[in-house]
C-alpha cells in the first residue's frame, strides 16, 4: 500500500509539473507590454524593430449583437459601446463589433496583422479597408463560419488608426469572440510568427503520421503482439488530431473541406485518440492494468467518438468534462507506467517519456482553450522525443529478444556450473568447525557431568543440537541437487504433528527472545499421525517456521493443523508484514528472494520446502494479505496405525536456527581521539569490523544501524567528522542519507565514505552525483578503509586551516583610509600635544602588532587577548574623534579565561563605531558586555547609532548580495561551522543596534590549543 501511495502521489507531481510548465510558458508576456484603456491601445512608444510583435490585448470598444462597418460610427456617432477585455468572448449564440483605435508613431513600415482563435468567422476592417476574413460574419444564421488563422499586412497611418473586427458564431454553443489574442508587428516578424506555427504544425503532422504507417505495417509481421496496430492507430489519429487545431493545416491539404466534416475531425479525434493510446498502455502492461477501468475508459472514449461524429454540438461543460475525463485517464495511464518502472519492466521508461511528450502537448492544447493564448511558446520537441522513445523501445525489445535467445544455452551452463561449485565449497567449509563444535560441548559434557549446573548441562546439550542441525542442513543443501535430479531418497513413517511442533517452537523461541512474537501451537494433540520422512518434516516445519519469524516484528507465529479425509492440511501463519500480491506466484521459485526483505539468503528454503512436500505426496499453497500477515498451508498423507510402529528421533536431529550477532545503536566508541566518525549499516557484522578496525586507530566512534538513527546523530553531534555510509540498507537508503548531508553540509565540512556490495558502474557515478567524496567496495581489505579514511579526514584538515588561515588573513587586513586617519591624527598632535601623540603612537603599534599577528591562525585564543585588541582599537578611534564617542565595558571577571575563534568580537566593535555611531555628528555610545549562564558565553555590542531596517539586515547575509559586510558574513559563518549557532541582530533606525552572539560552553574542553 506505502509503495501504491507513493507511486499515485510520483504521478501527481508528474502532472502539476507538466501543466504548470505549459501554464507557465503560455502565460510569459514581455515586460511593458502597451495594453489597450478604453478602445485606445497606445504604442507610440513601442519599438517595433527592438521589441518585436505586440499582442492587440486589453480593453476594446465592443458592440453586442450588431455587425457595423466604419460609416456606421460616422453616421451614429451615438454608439455607445461596452468595454470588454480582449482575448475573451461570449457565452451565446449571436454576433458583435470590436473596435480598437492604434496610435502608431511611425507609419512608413508595412505592418502585418495574425488572427489566431476568433470564433467562429470574423472579418477585419483597417482604416475602412477589409484586409482579411474568415468565413462571413452576419447577425443572423446565414453567416458562413469557418474559424481559420489568417495573416495581412497593410500600411497603417501616423497617430491613430481604427482597426474593427466583425464577429458571428451560431454554432459554437460554448461561446464566441476573440478567443486568443491577435498579433500587430512589421510584416517580417508576423512572417516568422506565422511560419513559426506553420511550421510546428507540420513537423508535428508527418512525424506521427509516418509513425503510425510504419506500425502499422510492421502489424503484419507481428499478429501475436496487437499493441503494435493500436499504437499505429493512435499514430494516425494523432496526426489528425493535430492537423486540426492550431493552425489548421488541414484546410492546406484539403482547402475544400466543409466546416461540418472540419468540425466533426477536430472534435472527434480527441477521444478516439485517447482511447487507442489507452488501449495500448493496457495491451503492453496488463499486468499492472486494472481491467476494469480498461473497459470503463474505452467505452466512454467510444462513446463520445460516436457522439462528435454524428451528433456533434459544442458547449462548454463538454468541453470541460472532456478535459477532466482526459486528464483522469492520462494520470492513470502515467500511474501504469511509474509501477512499470518501479518493477523495472521492459522499455517501460522508453514509454513513460514518449507518453509524457503527448500529455505535455495535449496540456498545450488544452491549457490554450482556457488559457486566452495562442503564442507557440514551445518548440516542436514533442514529435522527435515521441519517435526516438518508440524506436528505442522498440530497439529494446528486439534486441532483448535475440540477447536472450542467444544468451540461454550459455547462462544455464554457467548457472549449473558455479551451482555445483558453490554446493560442494559450501558443504565442504561447513563440515569441519560444526563438528568441532559438536565434539568439543560433548565433550564437556561427559568429562564435566558431575560439575555442571543443570541450567549449563541444558545449553550445551542445546548448543550440540544446534550444531547438529547446521551440519544436517549442508546436506539439506546437497538435497536440493538430488531433488532436481530426482535422486533423494526419503524414509516415510508415522509423525506426531503435535509433538514435532512443540519441540521446533521450542527451539525457535531462542530466536524471539528479543521481539514482541508469540509463538503457538495450535496442532490438535489427538491429530492423527501424518507420513512422512520426519527428518524432511523438520526441515519444512523449520524453514517455514524461521521464514515467518524473519517477517514478522510483532504477534504471532501459529501452527494449525487439521485432518481431512485421508490428508492431513498443515499451516503456519503469521501476523507479519504480508507479501504483495505479484510476488506470490514467483516465491517457490529457487534462488528467489523478495526484494523488500530485510533479511537476504540464498532463496533455497521455501523451494526444498515445496519440492520435500510434493517427493512425500503432498502440496503447498500461499495466502497472504499486506499489512496483516501471511499463511503457508501444505498437506501430507496421514498415517494408518503400522506406520506409527516406527521409532522417534532423537532432539538432537532436530531443526534449529540461531540469531545472529547484535548490540544496541547507537554504539559509542570514546578513545578521546582527535576526531570522530559515525559508520552506518544494516548488518551488525559489518559494523563489529568497523569499529575494530576504527578503535584501533584511536577514532572515537558511533555505530548506528540505519538512515534514521545516523540523521539523528548528526542532529546530535555538531563533532562529527566523517560518515562511512553502506549504501544499500532497509528503510531509509544510503543515497537518502547522502542526500539530506549534502543540505546540511558540503563536500568540505563533513566528507563522506559510500561502503557497499554494489559493483556497477552507474552505482558509482550516482555516489558521487549525490555527494559522496570516496567509494570503496565490498569486501575490502582494511587497510585499504582505513587509508582511505585518513585520506578525508586529512583533506578536511588542510581545508578547514586554508580556510581559517584566510579569514584571520582578511579580518586582520587595515584598511586604507582608516590608516590614513590616524596617522594624519598622530601628525596634528605632534605639534600641539606631544604626550597624546606618543600616547596614540603605542596604541596604534599595539593595534598593528596584534592584528598582524599571524598566531591568529590557531583555532581558539583567550578573551583576554580579544578585549585587549579591541581596547587598542578604541583608543584609537578615541583620539580622533575625542568625545564623539563613549565606550562602555560590562564584562563579568569569568569571561577572560573563555576561549574563542580569534577576530570574532573586534569586528563587531568596529561595525558599531564606524558605521553606527560614527555617521552621527554628535556621536554615541557603544557598550561592550561579556557574561554566561551555565550553557552560553554571551556576548553582545550594544550602539545607539543610526541603526538599521529588517531589510538592510538580510541584506547583510546574503553569499552574493554586494554589500560591503565581508566580516558579518565571515563571522556568521564560522559561528555556524564551529557552534551551530548565529549572530542575533536586533535594530531600529535612529535607535540604534544591538548584536549578540552565544558560544556554548561545552565546546571549552576541546578549544584547548
């Protein structure tokens, strides 16, 4: 259901953003475009050679239900007209006058006129003259409608020219009038804008139309495949479809053409379009096709086919429920296709682009009707990405096919070969440690019998069955050769349901010791004896068993059984997490594994389950329901009375699976190092190697388990100084991690190590796309990781400095004229007052020494040497302008020994000075405090300057604003880097600023230089 919502809400986003860029395109206007007061359209300043064509929009002179001729305005001057914005029209039947008067500045050049929509004939009239028409417009129904695009070029008249346009509809119920705007410029850019949609008519028409004849032909060769003539179909219409609209380039080809058949062609293409490319999507993914919409949606597509075909009408809501209707279709269509995808089906993506470029130019289409547009906003890509997506898709196909056909024979060779390698390695590495086991706890048994603990006893003898079992399943492995070839022997005999499954739950309860799983047996004990090899009937019971633990976080695991007639019918159910409907099928299948699963094998298990069952006389079905849990129910024959003379065996034959290894997360590994680094992956195993190999090289270290916990650790942890992400994990993938670090931090601040299986090309290259700095794959060597890791943290290192050493660089840089100053000041009193030049001689050297002083470049120093510069600096300015300025101190004793990025509160002080208070001619007051609480070191610089808008603050932290406030930004950004805080600006013009910034004081133990 999650993967269903997801999809449906991927194809919503699909389609806002298709209609949203064609809304978008189509309603971009020209800046200052003139728009037409009150029938005058005003462009005598409008450069028609610079700003090319101008739309004819705004407010017309408009004459409802009379068709009038320029005399008529001089024989009744009277006339009293609406005023009615253009492009719009009328909801009725009927005729009407527009009348728009054009002030032209110049009118030697030939200027051209291009109608686009006007509904549903019309007739131009230029300074009394008739320079176009299409159809004849009447006030009765005798008119002849024909609503065709048309260009004239006339010459126009200096100062104001009249410009009337006559327009009749009765046929068009929705509405006629002058639906799109009509363009004005010089007879050459008219040219091109005309060319330019006839030409994007064209490219349109014989693209598809080529493209359906070639399917259509090819239909012959392939009868099986029927999509392939529905798709030809739907090329063909299409081309019709568009052939009709816009420009109308059918009326080129057939110039003859009655209005009628015009308008039934236009009107009926549209559904009929739609239902063929429906009909395709569901012929190539009826797998993913809900029928009955299939059958629903055609029907209605035929319908209404039919309907504009011979009983045309036009209105609106027709309109508008066409659309709605087309819309629902195409969003579904886009739906069927996204699953396809998400499936990885063949060419589906090749189609989903091909079907995006229809709904992208049918949202043009449809957009424009509503839209009052009819500039080509967009170039003519819709055929070419059509064809090549088809030619792809077809090229897939057919090369899939002969790929596979060639390719069979030497797969299944190379399958059956590593098939055989990989059993005899894996029983032949098993067999060695799982008898050690055996034999050491037996071992322990027997010559420490009297000196065990009950409790101790009971686990070896446990941890002996265990091994036991382990080393029978290598055979099991072996098994599944002889079962496919037909060579495994079984020994059937009577079984105790009942008893064998109190024994495996039993066992498997070790496992659910750390979930909130019940396990219950259900199994009747009067049940009779089932037949069977007992050995097989543990090994199915355990893999079914252990197959619904893995899956389930919380409930229940039940076994049930029954008898029925001469069967017994056993099930194991489960309140886990379900298996989705097309997976069913493929389950039993060996070496498949449910892509959605947390836990990965080999895929053999429920395979030897089905094949064990059916060797003994039995079968197995599935039901499962998402979200609710999941039943596996096979029958085995029951036993008569001599077949439970046989003997049971021993629990030491017994199934068992053990858990593997694990510990909480997150995992802290604290060596007092000089950095740290957070490792991030779903299998314990690889995080124990991790930080072995981290510990040992004096890391400290935080292991996490997924992307959620590793996203709230760097929430956490500001100290974080390298992730090792896997890259393939449950929930939350490596690449979403990746993804949310790279908003936070970039390659810099915060360097990323992708660990993965994961071997492809295109794995890689996606790695870094998202942000990764280095990519190692699995297995590796440790070495390998941990150069690797000193690697990054080593290019952190030097770039964090680089960085550090060019801010103490730039914050420590004396601006010219601010030397200039004080040393004309220093000149003037060396001749009236020898003590106060001296006086400022050695502030100003102390000034100068400290802030050359390259020691800056060490990442923390005391307060003590900060307010010791910014004294210099004070009485500095001091002598200049004498009782100008007032300099407050309010520093609590504590806060000398606080330690701070060198430069960080100077610049703030100097800020205040120059640019607060010094821009006032009497002067002002700064005041410097310095205190904490038990989280924050405060510091804060008060002036009652000129201070500032909100407008000029945001200003001063924009990266690219051009502003001269290099130290703001300079200092908020190392605030944020080394505290994760920011400066708190508060202001009022002609009140003054204050500026706060807090330091925690948990950072002070490792601000030690």
């Amino acid at each position: 259901m999650k993967k269903k919502l997801i999809i449906a809400f991927t194809c919503l986003v699909i389609l806002i953003n298709v209609y949203g860029l064609v809304i978008g395109l189509l309603s971009n206007k020209k800046a200052n475009t003139p728009i037409a007061v009150n029938g005058i359209l005003d462009v005598s300043m409008w450069d028609f050679k610079v700003d090319g064509v101008i739309p004819l929009d705004g407010e017309w002179e408009f004459y409802k239900g009379r068709i009038l001729y320029p005399d008529d305005f001089k024989k009744f001057p009277a006339l009293s007209p609406k005023i009615i914005k253009v492009p719009s029209g009328w909801n009725h039947f009927g005729s009407a006058t527009y009348r728009l008067k054009i002030n032209i500045r110049d009118g030697s050049p030939i200027y051209g006129i291009k109608t686009t929509n006007i509904q549903m004939s019309n007739r131009m009239i230029v300074n009394g003259k008739t320079i176009g028409e299409s159809g004849i417009p009447k006030n009765d129904k005798s008119y002849t409608a024909k609503n065709t695009p048309y260009v004239s070029y006339i010459k126009l008249n200096p100062g104001i020219n009249e410009l009337i346009v006559q327009v009749a509809n009765y046929h068009y119920s929705a509405g006629g009038g002058i639906k799109q705007s009509i363009f004005l410029g010089k007879y050459e850019d008219i040219m091109k804008l005309r060319e330019k949609a006839i030409i994007h008519e064209w490219i349109m028409v014989t693209g598809f139309f080529i493209m359906g004849l070639y399917f259509i032909g090819l239909y012959p060769q392939r009868k099986e495949d029927l999509s392939i003539l529905f798709f030809g179909l739907f090329s063909i219409v299409l081309s019709l479809y568009i052939a009709s609209h816009g420009e109308k380039v059918i009326y080129m080809l057939f110039p003859s053409i009655s209005y009628s058949t015009f308008t039934r062609i236009q009107f009926s293409t549209a559904p009929l379009n739609l239902t063929l490319l429906n009909i395709y999507i569901y012929l190539s993914f009826k797998q993913f096709y809900y029928k009955r919409f299939m059958k629903i949606s055609v029907a209605i597509g035929l319908l209404a086919t039919v309907f504009e075909l011979f009983f045309h009408t036009v209105s609106s809501p027709l309109l508008y429920a066409q659309l709605i209707i087309g819309t629902m279709i195409c969003l579904y269509m886009i739906y069927v296709l996204v699953t396809a995808i998400f499936h990885k089906v063949e060419g589906s993506v090749y189609i989903f682009f091909a079907i995006l470029s229809i709904m992208e130019y049918s949202a043009y289409q449809g957009v424009q009707q509503f839209w009052k547009t009819s500039e080509t906003a967009l170039p003519p890509v819709e055929p070419f990405v059509f064809l090549l997506m088809f030619a792809l898709q077809m090229s897939l196909r057919l090369s899939n096919t002969y790929k596979q056909i060639s390719e069979l024979s030497v797969q299944l060779i190379k399958t059956d070969k590593l098939k055989d390698d990989f059993l005899t390695r894996v029983s032949h590495e098993f067999k060695t440690p799982l008898h050690g086991i055996m034999n050491i706890s037996q071992s322990m048994m027997e010559t420490s019998a009297t000196k065990l603990h009950p409790d101790h006893k009971e686990r070896l003898e446990l941890l002996t069955s265990i091994s036991s079992r382990l080393s029978q399943l290598v055979y099991d492995i072996l098994d599944f050769s002889k079962l496919k070839q037909g060579m495994l022997s079984t020994h059937p005999t009577g079984v105790d349901v009942h008893s064998a499954t109190t024994v495996m739950l039993k066992i498997f309860s070790f496992m659910t010791k750390e979930k909130d799983i019940q396990l219950v047996n259900e199994v009747p004990k009067e049940l009779s004896y089932v037949f069977v090899d007992e050995i097989r009937f543990q090994q199915i019971l355990s893999n079914l068993i252990d197959n619904a633990i893995k899956h389930t976080e919380n409930g229940y695991v039940a076994v049930l059984a029954k008898e029925l007639d001469d069967v017994i019918e056993i099930s194991v159910k489960d309140t886990g997490k379900g298996i989705e409907p097309h997976y069913l099928h493929s389950i039993f299948e060996p070496f498949y594994s449910l892509e959605t699963t947390n836990y990965q094998g080999f895929g053999l298990g429920l395979s030897i389950v089905k094949q064990l069952i059916q060797l003994q006389g039995g079968d197995i079905s599935v039901q499962s329901e998402i979200g609710k849990g999941t039943i596996f129910t096979f029958t085995l024959p029951a036993a008569t009375n001599r077949d439970v003379q046989a003997p049971a065996k021993k629990m030491d034959e017994i199934v068992v699976k053990e858990s593997g290894y694990s510990f909480t997360t997150p995992y802290y590994v604290r060596n007092n190092g000089r950095y740290t680094i957070l490792i991030v992956d779903d299998q314990y195993s690889n995080l124990k190697v991790l930080l072995d190999a981290l510990e040992s090289s004096e890391y400290n270290v935080i292991a996490v388990k997924n992307g959620y916990e590793a996203i709230e650790q760097l929430k956490k942890h500001r100290s974080i100084d390298l992730v090792i992400l896997d890259l393939m994990m449950p929930g939350m993938s490596g690449y979403e991690v990746c993804q949310w670090i790279r908003k936070q931090y970039n390659l810099v601040e915060l360097p990323i190590l992708l660990v993965t299986a994961a071997i492809q090309q295109q794995d890689k290259l996606a790695a870094f796309q998202i942000g990764a700095n280095d990519f190692l794959q699995k297995p590796f060597d440790l070495a390998e990781l941990k150069a690797r890791v000193q690697s990054l943290l080593s290019m952190k290192e030097a770039v964090t400095k680089s960085l550090e050493m060019e801010s103490a660089f730039l914050q420590s840089q004396i601006k010219p004229h601010f030397l200039y100053n004080v040393l004309n000041t220093i000149m003037a009193l060396s001749y009236k007052d020898v003590e106060k030049s001296r006086k400022l001689t050695i502030d100003f050297s102390d000034y100068l020494r400290r802030s050359f002083d390259f020691s800056n470049t060490n990442k923390y120093i005391l307060f003590e040497k900060e307010i010791s510069l910014i004294r210099s600096y004070v009485e500095i300015e001091k002598t200049r302008f004498k009782e100008r300025i007032q300099i407050d101190y309010e520093i609590e004793a504590s806060m000398m020994d606080v330690r701070i990025p060198p430069l960080l509160i100077q610049p703030l002080v100097e800020n205040a000075i120059r640019h607060g208070i010094g821009s006032l001619l009497e002067g002002g007051t700064v005041k410097i405090r310095a205190y904490k609480d038990e989280l924050f070191a405060y510091y804060r610089i008060e002036d009652n300057g000129v201070g500032m808008d909100k407008k000029r603050i945001e200003e001063l932290f924009i990266r690219d604003s051009t502003t001269k406030s290099v130290g703001l930004k300079n200092i908020q950004q190392r605030l944020k880097n080394l505290y994760g805080t920011e400066l708190k600006i508060e202001s009022k013009v002609g009140e003054g600023t204050n500026v706060t910034l807090q330091i925690p004081l948990s950072n002070q133990m490792r601000n030690i230089d």
